[in-house]
C-alpha cells in the first residue's frame, strides 16, 4: 500500500489505499481533520471498498456518501479526500 498525503484548509489527510484490478480493496484514512457525524470516516472508507480506483468514481462515492450521511467538514471537501487518494494511487 502506498501513500498519499493532502493538505486541506481543515487539516492534513493521509491515505493509504491498495487495489487489486483496478478496484479499491484496502484503504485506510487519517489526520487532523474534523468530520461529523462521528462515524464519517468509517461511512466513507466503507463506500469506497469495492469502488474503481479511478479519481471520476471516488468523488462520486465521497461526494454521495457525504449527501446520505449529512456530513460536515469543517474546511475539507470531498475533493480534499479524493486528491489524498489519488497520490496514493501513483
């Protein structure tokens, strides 16, 4: 697994993610952000096993996760996550 590292306006957001065929089947999120509810985190890496690793597919998963789940983040978006991820990934 490698990773990534992404500094948002919220916080530092580390990544490690691991892919077998393309799809996302291990993935880890931590940092110094602050997301509520207090399960967030653990709803977002939940939706993204099994997704393609492909940056289109991410922010679609993070960005429905964060509609469904009512979450917040105080400075960091969805694309702050997606961008932790893609580093990554390369």
């Amino acid at each position: 697994m490698k990773q990534g590292i992404h500094k948002s306006k919220g916080g530092l957001i580390r990544s490690f993610v691991g892919t077998e065929n393309g799809i996302i089947d291990d993935i880890s999120i931590s940092g110094d952000f602050f997301l509520f509810p207090e399960e967030a985190l653990s709803k977002i890496i939940e939706e993204l096993k099994g997704a393609a690793a492909k940056r289109e597919e991410i922010q679609k998963n993070i960005e429905a996760t964060y509609k469904k789940e009512n979450i917040q983040s105080p400075g960091t978006t969805p694309s702050d996550f997606t961008e932790s991820i893609m580093k990554s990934l390369e």
